[in-house]
C-alpha cells in the first residue's frame, strides 16, 4: 500500500478587496521554501488556488475560477524607508501552470492595509483608536507606492458600513486609496510617445489606440471600432469563443507594439499584463444587476477583459490608467468622455459605475501621471489556515 504524506497546514486569509477576493499570506508564515521566489512557491500557491484546472472550476482550491477570484497576496513588514507594508501580488492562472508576477490587483490593494493591521505589520502607534489609520504601501510587482486610508474603530480595523461598490453586493466601510506616481518617471507613460497609435493586426484590421503605462499597462480602443456599443455586459463577450479570441490576438499584438514581449508567442505567459479595453461616450443600458445606468450619470462607458475575460466590473489598476488616460487631452478615453480638462471622471462598466480622480501634467517632451485616487471596499471572509498536500 502507498504512503502518502498528510496535508500541511499553513495560516492564511481569504479577504475579499474591491470587486475581487484572494488568499492572503503573510510572508513569514509560508514554509521555508515559499518564502523566496521560484518554481517551489509557485507550485505551492497553484496548488491553493487549485490550478490548473482543465474543468474550469477550483474545485479542489480555494480559487473562483475567474480572473477576479484567481489571486494570491503575500504581505511582509517593509524594508523600504518611509512605509509600513510590502505587498506581492499574483495573477493565478486557471487553466495553465503558471502564476503572472507582472503587475498588480488594484482592487485586492484596497485590503491590504487592513490585513496588515490586523496581522501586526503597522506599528501600533501608526492606528488611532478611533479615526482612520493611513498604510503605506509598497507594491512590490512594480515598485510603486500606494497610500490606503483605513478606517479604525476601538483600535481594531472597520470593515462594515454603507460604502456602496458597484460590483460587490453588500455595503462595508469605505477605504480611500491613493496610487502616487503610477506611471514610471524616467519614461513617458506612453511608450511610443505618441496620446494615440496604430496598430496593424493581421486578419484583423488596423485600429487606433492608446497605449499607457500607468497602474498597469493598458490598450485602449474605441468600441465602434471592435465593432462594439460599449455596453456589453459579460455574456455578449465571454459567451462568443470567437470574440475572445480575436481580443487575445489583438492584445497579443499591442504587447509587442508597447515593448513589453518581442513575439506574439510570449503573451501566452504574460497574460496579466497588458489589459486590453475598449471605450464609448456615455450611453444608457442596464447593468447585470438590472439596475439602469443613465448616460447623464456618467462621462462615458468603459469595457476591461482580465485574463482572456471581459472583467464583471473594473479592475483597480485598469481604473487607475483610465482616470490618468482621462485626464490628458488627445486620449481616446478623453475622447470619449467629451475631451478637454478632466480631472475627474465617472464610467460605466458592466455592474454599474465607478468615480476615479488623477493628476497628470506634461513635462518636456512626455506626460507624468501624479497620482490617482478611488475608493474601494474590504473585509476579511475566512481566517485560519490553508491545507494542501506537501510537495
């Protein structure tokens, strides 16, 4: 008979962090071997999630099985001068081996400073006993500084409330997040240069699009264009195989036009990075809740595919690059969102509507994004451990 060895045991946090929920792991509670990067840790939190998995389910894991509930975070107590929390992120694939280190989860962001809290990484006297803890954060996939206002009561982390989030279906405690300097200040945001490019995609066509690296890097097209109205909730998307097939090739090849791969062929294993989205003027439609968006309650509509799918809401770090792309005339999302001086914008995507601020200003030769703001939502689900079978 075989000897198999038991399952081990390893404290963790499923939080659910703006329209997305991952497990949370402080760093020093990962086995040895986790807790440097490499195939060794990969391997572990694939198997946490549940990936891959060739049903599409996360069954045997603790994923969702959608590009927003495939995440993993491991938090560890700064190195870094002048903040309290370094936080890594991976984008964990469902179908294939492989987890993308490439980028970062805007909406898991918004939990981060909780756990952090709660979990002993902010010195104490840095949490008021009542009023609103202010973590910073340092983003370790791309090395930028994020700054999450935290709401505190009784010295312990608020998580309930009457913040609305479209996306997410019961009301918490609104947390504040502010991206500072989201786009690289040694290089243009733009990596061509250019507010707008073309790109030529065989069998496809030639499209115009803004290419723009702030938050995460992004591909932005008209809907019309694509062939679409901008209204698109997720089933007009996600249920035509051709469709996302087609978007796949197109970000495929803006990957390679942006810099980030040399061929085509390497999108497969950065699928995180770019994000492809397609925008419109602000049109009414009713969204999956059935709630009905009025065009006047908005300054366009926006459409994001994550991991191969359109998103059911926004992602964070797509948010961040609309609110920056907004705020610069010349963009197809100012564009859209009627151009000029925008500082701030409103959008509609598939669960309703999101408000996100930025500040831009143009520098010799190229534009500098200063800081992007949005508020999110987050709370804890589940605490205790994790199990799986030892490597």
């Amino acid at each position: 008979m075989n000897q198999f060895k038991p399952q081990i045991k390893i404290p963790a946090t499923y939080m659910r962090g703006g329209t997305s929920k991952g497990v949370f792991f402080n760093l020093t509670d990962l086995p040895e071997y986790a807790q440097q990067p490499g195939e060794a840790r990969d391997n572990l939190l694939l198997r946490v999630i549940g990936s891959p998995d060739p049903y599409g389910k996360h069954t045997d894991g603790m994923g969702g099985a959608t590009s927003s509930t495939s995440k993993t975070v491991i938090l560890s107590k700064s190195d870094k001068a002048d903040h309290d929390v370094n936080y890594l992120f991976g984008q964990v694939a469902i179908d294939k081996p492989f987890i993308d280190w490439s980028g970062n989860c805007g909406n898991l962001t918004a939990a981060v400073g909780a756990f952090a809290i709660s979990n002993g990484l902010v010195d104490a006297n840095k949490v008021p006993e009542n009023g609103v803890a202010v973590v910073k954060i340092w983003q370790a996939n791309i090395s930028k500084t994020i700054v999450a206002h935290v709401p505190i009561s009784n010295g312990e982390v608020q998580e309930t409330g009457d913040f609305e989030l479209d996306g997410v279906t019961f009301p918490a405690a609104e947390v504040v997040v502010e991206f500072m300097d989201p786009s690289d200040p040694d290089v243009d945001m733009f990596p061509s240069g250019n507010l707008v490019d073309t790109i030529t995609v065989p069998d496809e066509g030639t499209f115009e699009v803004t290419m723009i690296s702030a938050g995460i890097p992004m591909l932005f097209f008209r809907a019309s264009d694509l062939g679409y109205e901008g209204t698109e909730l997720q089933e007009a998307i996600n249920g035509d195989p051709a469709a996302l097939e087609r978007f796949e090739k197109i970000r495929a090849y803006g990957a390679v036009k942006m810099g980030l791969i040399g061929h085509i062929d390497e999108a497969k294993v950065r699928q995180h990075t770019p994000k492809i989205a397609f925008v419109a003027p602000a049109k009414s439609y009713a969204a999956s809740s059935g709630k009905v968006v009025e065009a006047n309650t908005i300054d366009l509509n926006v459409r994001a595919l994550s991991m191969g799918k359109l998103h059911h809401a926004m992602m964070g770090t797509a948010a961040v690059a609309i609110a920056t792309a907004a705020a610069i005339p010349g963009t197809l999302v100012n564009e859209a969102a009627g151009g000029g001086d925008l500082n701030s914008v409103t959008f509609g995507h598939p669960s309703g509507t999101l408000k996100v601020g930025a500040e831009a200003l143009q520098e010799p030769g190229r534009w500098q994004a200063k800081k992007a703001v949005m508020s999110r939502s987050a709370r804890v689900l589940m605490e205790g451990f994790v199990r799986v079978p030892e490597a």
